[in-house]
C-alpha cells in the first residue's frame, strides 16, 4: 500500500528509525498506532517542508509566529524541531 494511499514507510532519522504514514489520514495515522502498540494518549510527530506547510497545523498566537518564522528561517532544511498544540479545527 503506498504511502497516499494510507500505507505505512520506514524511514531514517538522525538518530533511529522511523514509522511514517500521511499525517493528515487519521486512518493512517491510527496504523501507526496499532503497529508500535502505542498508546493513543501517546503524540506523534508530523514532518513538513516549511513554516507555511506547518502554520495551518499548529494552534500558536501572533508572537509565537514570528519566533518560529525566524527559526525556520534560520534552521531549516535541518534538524530543528518545534514543539506546539495542534490545531483541530
């Protein structure tokens, strides 16, 4: 099954292993779930291109964007992760 089509990937990261799926396919995403035995309370991290690609999947106020605007200016395309609420509308 291929992954836009809901299937899970393998993937290496800097330090591990990954298991990926289609971060907006809740379906998808729930394969991860049932094959790590995870528990749903559990959260999972979303990979994206750029700030623009993150912005309508994070929930943060104006001062927090201009933050994170300059640190993924400054660092990305590279190891920088930003820790933030979701946005679930």
């Amino acid at each position: 099954l291929k992954l836009k089509e809901g299937g899970l990937v393998s993937f290496p990261t800097e330090t591990v292993y990954g298991l990926g799926a289609n971060a907006l396919n809740p379906d998808a995403v729930n394969l991860i779930f049932k094959a790590k035995q995870r528990p749903l309370t559990d959260p999972v991290i979303v990979h994206v291109l750029n700030f623009d690609e993150a912005l309508p999947l994070i929930d943060i106020s104006d001062k927090l964007k201009k933050c994170y605007k300059f640190l993924t200016d400054t660092f990305w395309p590279g190891p920088l992760t930003i820790v933030t609420k979701a946005n679930m509308k």
